[in-house]
C-alpha cells in the first residue's frame, strides 16, 4: 500500500542517492583511518587515507592468478557496492523515496542474501587457497547470523503492521521501535556488520588467511570490494533509521537532516565496533547464532506480536 | 512498451542461464547460472505485480544456490578450474523427450483458447495474500508447517551420522557432549 | 508480456529443466534440473494468476510451490549426503540398486 506521507522521486535522483552513499562510505573510511592511526599511534591524523588508499588503488595493476574465474571473480568484487545500491533505493530519505516498493522489508532481506553469493565468489573466483577459505568462513558466518536476521526485519514489520519502509517509519511517530524491540535492533545490526563483512565477522579477510577473500584481489577489484563494504555499512545504518529509529522524526531540523544525522552516527558506531568487538569465529559463532540469537529473537518477534494484537 | 522490452529480455536471460547450467564446465558457474535464471523469473513475477512472491523467490534462491555451490564442491571431489566437467547419461533420450515435451506444451499454450481475465487484482496484493493464508486458506498454512517441520526433522535424521550415544556416552550422561566441532555456548 | 508469450517461457525453462533431470548422473545437477523444472511452474503459475483470475486466493498456489521447491532441496540435500556417506558416490547410477 503505497504510503500517503512518501513521495516517489524521478529515477533522475538515483545518481544523487548513489552520490550520498558514496559521500558516506568516504565517510566512514576515514573514520576508520582514523581510528587506525590513533590505535596505531601514528604522526598522520589519518582521516585523508582513503584518498591515498584510493588513489594508490587506482595506479595499480591488476594481477590475476593461474586459472582464475574472471567473470565471477569480477562480479563478486563489483557486488557489493550493487548490493549497497540496491538497498537505498526503498529507504526514504524525509519524504522522499526513489522506489515506493510495498515489501520494502523483504526488499533488503533478498539484497543482503546476495552477500552470500558476492563474498563467497570473490573467494572463489581468484582459484587461491586461502580466498577461497575465506569465502568457506563468510558461508559458514552467513548461516548463523542470517535467520537470526530474517526474524529482526519481522519485528519492525509486524509492529507496524506493513512491509513498506515509509508506513514503518511513520508508525513510530509516538515511540521509536529501538525502545520495545532492542534485541531486534542489536542483531539486526549484527546482520549488518555482518554483511558488510565488518567487525567481529572478519575471520574472512583474516590475517591467518593472508587476507582471505581478499587476498588475490588487486587495484580496482580491491577498491570496489573495500568501497562496498563502506557503503553497505553505510546502507545498513540507512535501512536501521526508518526500520528502527524513527525515520525523520526529530526536533526542529527538517525530516530529511534527521535521517542523515541518525545514519551517521549508526554509521559511525559501527566504524567504531570493528576495534571493540572480539572476532567471531565461525565454528564457534554457529552455535551462539542457532541456540542464542534465534530464540532471542523468537521471544522478541513474540513479545511485538502480541504488543500489536493487543494494540488492536 | 518499456515492460514488454524488460520482460523479453528477462526471459530471454532466464532460460539462457537455465540452458546455461547443463552446460558450463564449472560447478560455481553451474550454480550461479541458476541462480540467475531464478533471479530472472523473480523479477518476472514482479512484472506481473506479485510483489511479495517475487521477491521472496529471488530471496530464497540464491540463498540455496551459494548452500548449493558448496555441496557441488564438496561432493564432486575433482578442481573445476582445471578439470572440464560432464556427466551425463542418456543424453540423446534426454534431449528427444525434452525437446518432444517442450513442443507439446507450446503447442498447447498456442492452441488453447485462453478464457478472458476475469475480475480485478486487489489493492493491495501482499496483504490480500497473507490474510487469504490466514483466513479462507489457514488449511495451506497449517499443512505447510507440518510439512515444513517433517522435513526438519527426516532431513537431520538423513544426514547426520553420529547418535545422542555418539554425544553422551553409553549411559547419556557424559556433559558435556563430546562433539567433533566445539560450540561457543560451551555446552 | 501476454498470457501465451509468458507461458512459453516458462515451457522453455520446463523443458530445460527436464532435460537436465533426465540427463545429468549427479545428485547435485539432477536437483539443478528439478529445481529449473519447478522454476517454470513459478512464471506459469504468476502468469495464470496475473493473466487470468488475479484474485487473492491464486497466489496461496505460488506459495505451494516455493514451498515444494524448499522440502526438495533439504530432502535432496540430506539424501545426497546419506547417500556420500554410506557410498562414497554422488552419482545416480551407482545407486540404481536401491530402485529395485
């Protein structure tokens, strides 16, 4: 049911909507650098790495293995960033959105699936050991924070009674869905962190791997594969703001400010996280995500259930 | 205009991609080809404004085919990259009773005098769908969870090979279980 | 996009999917091409519901169907990996004795 307070922008505004993405994984990157740089203790404030890493990327020649898969090596590197822009395009930014979808849940449920392919054929495809382990690890992270994941998105959806991303956002106008559903909200972010291969779920590009995934990939692949899991950090914090945040709502700055101002500082908690949370092993993380998360989850999905019977 | 173009060109790539995986020489190509066909279908039914099964379709399918890539490599033992891969047996019978099949149903589809439509899609179609599963058609609904965790079950019972004797000892008292891969619960 | 054009698609990818099922000896690729087979049914299915009757009650079928495809895949699976285990084969024509 297309939302009243949602409008739909020409498809014109898909290039200003993939600008912003890119202006917050720029963001978040450097961030990162400088994060890094003050851990590391370095001279450099590091927030202007990302240009040099990006230009150093750039320069650089692409180097390919014996017998690699290129066109699924290609595509694996180059998805990530597609999935990140698949996933702006339902989320509303104030009042304007690009694709009014009405399952917009399910809508980013299918797009963040698509990691399982990206990440697993960017190992695959460099025909190396150790990408390839990689790629092994990310499937098995990936079969125990997706479920998990899966029931998160029921619960903004079935306390707003829709699956459409405005009418979701404008349902929490009178209390955010972060307050009665935090353990929805946390493992949602988990899923995010974990699609964008970010954080605790980075075993695959671990060091004891050379790299993982990443370890055959080069100059533009490389830029492309890290430049993707910038902007689906960034997309993800963007989908957590009218799934979970309130979408627009706020004080006295206009609806779209809000929505900004609210994925920064997701998206700057989640830059934050890589350095504060312990890797997660995937063996180890299997059982925590079948016999913890999902119950929890459940219970969760439960308590919303009957919260919105009983709201009528 | 624009969704004829988009639609021949989507089924075009559908059945491309299906021809696709019987013919490609590696497993992941195989896999993902079919993943692109599902992909292409989905969009398909979201041409024909079934939002929510269109979606859940390419959702679910390419879940199944990266869990599918991986029992490929994990069962045909041999390097894709290295060795060309063709397996088949009876291939011009195959071919014949497809071929024989596929002209069959064109005929048919070509022949028939297709009815008229006959009344309106609903307002709004996902919801219309999920409250026929709960009211009219709940029947569907409860027989697919019974179904649903038949499955669970006789598929764990198939696959797995060690017993609850396997984990606890003879007398299922040893804590905790003795289990190949270590859990992070520490149970 | 009418009734008779999607319709044939989808007996393509039926045929294709067939074809597969017949032909191929592995477990794996056998259920590629079960899976294509059921894949057509989908766009039939859509295009009968979209085409013909789109009234609620149509779409509970397409659900039928994503639900067979699931059962077949996980039974299919845990099949394969019984059958990897006991015989150390993942082809169907070494365990042609169990049809008998």
């Amino acid at each position: 049911m297309p939302d009243p307070t949602v409008t739909v922008v020409p498809g014109g505004w898909a290039l200003a909507a993939a600008g912003l993405l890119g202006l917050l994984a720029v963001a978040a990157a450097a961030l990162d650098g400088f994060l890094t740089a003050r851990a590391a203790g370095s001279a450099s404030s590091g927030w202007s790495h990302p240009y040099g890493e990006a230009a150093r990327l750039m320069r650089q020649r692409r180097r390919t293995t014996a017998a690699a898969d290129r066109l699924l090596w290609r595509t694996g590197g180059a998805g990530l960033l597609l999935m990140a822009l698949m996933i702006i395009t339902v989320v509303p930014l104030g009042r304007w959105t690009l694709f009014d979808l009405d399952v917009g849940v399910v809508w980013f449920n299918a797009m963040d699936v698509l990691a399982w392919a990206f990440v697993w054929l960017t190992g695959w495809g460099g025909n190396s050991t150790h990408s390839l382990v990689g790629g092994y690890r990310f499937l098995a992270h990936g079969l125990a924070y997706e479920l998990p994941l899966m029931f998160a998105l029921v619960a903004p959806a079935v306390g707003a009674s829709s699956l459409n991303l405005g009418a979701i956002a404008a349902a929490q106008q009178g209390l955010w869905f972060v307050v009665w559903m935090p353990v929805a909200f946390l493992v949602y972010c988990l899923g995010v962190l974990a699609i964008a291969v970010w954080g605790p779920f980075s075993p695959a590009l671990g060091a004891d791997v050379a790299g993982g995934v990443t370890a055959e990939l080069s100059g533009v692949d490389r830029l492309l594969f890290k430049g993707g899991r910038y902007a689906l950090l960034a997309a993800g914090a963007g989908f957590a703001v009218p799934a979970f945040l309130g979408g627009g709502a706020g004080p006295l700055l206009p609806a779209w400010a809000w929505m900004l101002i609210k994925t920064l500082a997701l998206l700057a908690v989640f830059v934050w996280l890589r350095r504060r949370l312990p890797a997660a092993r995937p063996d180890v993380f299997m059982e925590v995500g079948w016999v913890v998360l999902l119950p929890a989850v459940l219970l969760q999905d439960l308590i919303v259930a009957v919260i919105a019977t009983g709201r009528g | 205009m624009l969704t004829h173009v988009v639609f021949w060109a989507l089924a075009v790539i559908a059945v491309l991609a299906g021809a696709a995986v019987f013919i490609v020489d590696s497993m992941a190509r195989a896999s993902y080809a079919l993943a692109v066909s599902f992909v292409a279908v989905g969009l398909q039914v979201l041409l024909m404004q079934q939002n929510y099964v269109g979606v859940v379709t390419i959702l679910m399918m390419v879940m199944e085919m990266a869990v599918m890539a991986v029992y490929m490599v994990m069962f045909m033992g041999m390097n894709p990259a290295l060795m060309p891969m063709s397996m088949v047996h009876d291939n011009r019978h195959a071919l014949a009773v497809s071929i024989g099949v596929f002209v069959l149903l064109a005929a048919g589809v070509l022949l028939v005098p297709w009815p008229t439509r006959r009344g309106g899609p609903p307002v709004d179609v996902t919801a219309a769908l999920g409250e026929e599963l709960m009211g009219p058609k709940m029947l569907v609904m409860t027989g697919v969870g019974a179904v649903m965790a038949a499955t669970i079950v006789a598929g764990v019972v198939l696959a797995a090979h060690r017993s609850r004797y396997d984990r606890f000892g003879d007398d299922l008292r040893r804590r905790p279980a003795d289990d190949p891969q270590p859990g992070g619960v520490g149970r | 996009m009418t009734l008779r054009t999607v319709l044939l698609a989808a007996s393509a990818l039926f045929s294709v999917g067939l074809y597969g099922a017949l032909s191929q000896q592995v477990v794996v690729m056998v259920m590629m091409g079960l899976e294509l087979m059921l894949n057509g049914l989908i766009l039939a299915a859509a295009a009968f519901w979209w085409f013909l009757a789109p009234d609620p009650s149509g779409q509970v079928l397409l659900l039928i169907i994503i639900v067979a495809m699931t059962v077949e895949m996980a039974m299919g699976f845990a099949v394969a990996t019984h059958l990897h285990r006991v015989r150390r084969t993942d082809m169907t024509d070494m365990a042609a004795d169990l049809s008998r």
